[in-house]
C-alpha cells in the first residue's frame, strides 16, 4: 500500500474508509475498518498506542494524544 504523506511508518491501517490528506498520524496508532479521519486532524503517541475502532469518525482539527500512563481508545 502506498502510504500518504502524513502517515507515519508506525501507523496501521486495517481498511479505512476515509483518511483526508491534511490528516497527521504519528507514532504507534491503529486505525481500524471503515474509520474516517478529516482535515487536519492529528494524532500524536511517542510511548503507548492510540487505537482508533471501527466505523469511528474523527472530525476536522480533533487533536488526540496517548494518556500519561496509558494509551488511548476511541471506539469498539
């Protein structure tokens, strides 16, 4: 698959359904089947993982970040 600029090397992706291209993923994030993510919305995790279920919707400038101990779960 060929990654999009703003897609980081430690990003998975499992069947999207919409990743705008002003969209920042970063870090350790799983983003699951069907997830919409829209403009220049970020996600940004330096320790723990941001997991992203399915059929979640993450709307324009949503900024997300992994916890101080733990990581972040949005969704199923």
């Amino acid at each position: 698959m060929n990654r999009q600029q703003g897609i980081g090397k430690n990003v998975t992706l499992d069947n999207p359904g919409f990743i705008h291209e002003t969209a920042r993923l970063q870090g350790k994030v799983y983003v699951g089947p069907e997830v919409s993510v829209w403009t220049y919305a970020v996600t940004r995790c330096e320790q723990f993982e941001i997991h992203i279920g399915a059929r979640s919707n993450i709307q324009d400038f949503v900024m997300i970040h992994e916890g101080v101990s733990t990581g972040t779960r949005i969704g199923e």
